[in-house]
C-alpha cells in the first residue's frame, strides 16, 4: 500500500508541477505513447515540454491497479480528470512504468489514452 500512495504522490507532481520536478522524476530516457506523440524522449526534452508551474491547474485521480515487475519495476494505472491552464478538461486512463534508481522512482515509460468527457 506504501507503494502505490509513493507512486500516486509522485504522479500526481508530474500533472501539477513544472520542469524541474520532471528532471528530478524522469529517467534518462522515456517512452511516450499519446495520441498526438509517441516515442523515446530525454529528460531535457520531456522537462521542456512541461515548462514553469506545468500544464495543469488540478487532477482528480483514481488509481486502477499496480504490478510490481521486479524489485525496481512496475507499472501503474490509473484514472485522471484534469483541467489544463486554458480550463479545458481532460479524462483519461493513464499508465506509468517507474525504475528504481539510486533509490529512487524514476518514470521510464508513460502512456495516456483520452476517455469520453463522461466522469466515472
């Protein structure tokens, strides 16, 4: 349970924060699978598309399941009904991938596919 609360707590950063919280919680490296982009980032690149305070004003999110791969694996799903800066909302079922290092979290892969406007 410790986990998942760690894992939510940091995803929940990446909806409300900006850059520098992207490079303290990317790795290296991470795959990207959304509607409109998909593929292999660095850490620069993906804190650059994040920039100042981030994207978002809130998220509401519901986790739907953890699967630990290894010990210093796993992927998360989860649900979230956000609002972007412009006020537009956004629903979507979201999974991330993290590897430890260093004994840290670190998202190596994050897939997100938008949901009808309907909240669940």
């Amino acid at each position: 349970m410790a986990l998942e609360q760690d894992l939510m707590r940091i995803e929940k950063g990446f909806w409300t924060e900006g850059g520098d919280y992207y490079r303290n919680h990317v790795d290296d490296e991470c795959l990207v699978a959304f509607a409109e982009m998909a593929g292999v980032h660095s850490n620069e690149e993906i804190a650059g598309m994040n920039p100042g305070s981030g994207n978002w004003t809130d998220a509401n999110m519901r986790e739907k399941g953890l699967i630990e791969l290894s010990d210093d694996s796993v992927i998360l799903t989860y649900e979230v009904d956000a609002t972007k800066k412009d006020g537009s909302p956004h629903h979507a079922i979201c999974s991330t991938g993290y590897v430890k290092r260093d004994g840290e979290w670190k998202m190596a892969f994050h897939q997100q596919t938008p949901l009808d406007g309907a909240k669940h």
